[in-house]
C-alpha cells in the first residue's frame, strides 16, 4: 500500500510547515491528486487516520481533489480528456499520442493551521 508512504512523506511537509509558521494545529490539508496517479482513495484516507494520530493535525480534515487527465494531439495541436491509459488515440483524428498533460498529479495543494 503505498499511499502510506505517500500519506507519510505528505504529513512530514505539513508539520514541518506548521512548525516553521508556529502553529499549534492542523485544521484542513488539501491534496490534488491526478486520475491516473494510481492512488486509491479509500486508502489514502486510511493512510492519513494512521500517520497524523498524535500529531497536531489528528483532527484535521483531508479534502483530495481528483484531477481529470487530459492528453496532447500534436497532429490537431489539441487537448482532450483521457479516462485510462498512458497511450490513447485523440478523438478526433485517431493519432496516438502519450503526451499527457494532467492525471497524474500528487501534489499536497493547501494546509489550513492555526
């Protein structure tokens, strides 16, 4: 399960964070998070009970917005929406392209502290 450590390594930011500002709690983390990351939900929240219990982010609420994936057609010099896949075929002209532009995002996006 390696939204643990992803959950780890994204926890050590945020209490370095609210170290370096003062802070004496974690309110809300927001995470963007692409499609095809191959991030499971349910996990990651899992995750996120077990790594911030006894820190000051315990009460904390984890937001995670998912990030749809789009890919590049160099033949229409356009983007389109992907739902799966690394190599797709642009809707249009049916050029294969593995340009993606966005989906595979993990990206810890806000951290809300007092």
């Amino acid at each position: 399960m390696h939204e643990v450590g992803l959950m780890t390594s994204a926890m050590e930011t945020v209490l370095e964070q609210a170290q370096a500002h003062g802070a004496r709690r974690v309110h809300r983390i927001v995470l963007r998070i692409g499609v095809l990351a191959g991030v499971d939900p349910a996990s990651l929240r899992f995750a996120f009970e077990v790594v911030t219990r006894d820190t000051i982010a315990a009460d904390a609420d984890l937001d995670v917005d998912a990030v749809p994936a789009s890919a590049y057609c160099a033949k229409c010099a356009k983007e389109f929406g992907v739902d799966h896949g690394y190599i797709v075929s642009c809707p249009r002209c049916g050029q294969l392209s593995g340009d993606l532009r966005r989906g595979r995002e993990l990206e810890l996006s806000r951290i809300e502290m007092s």
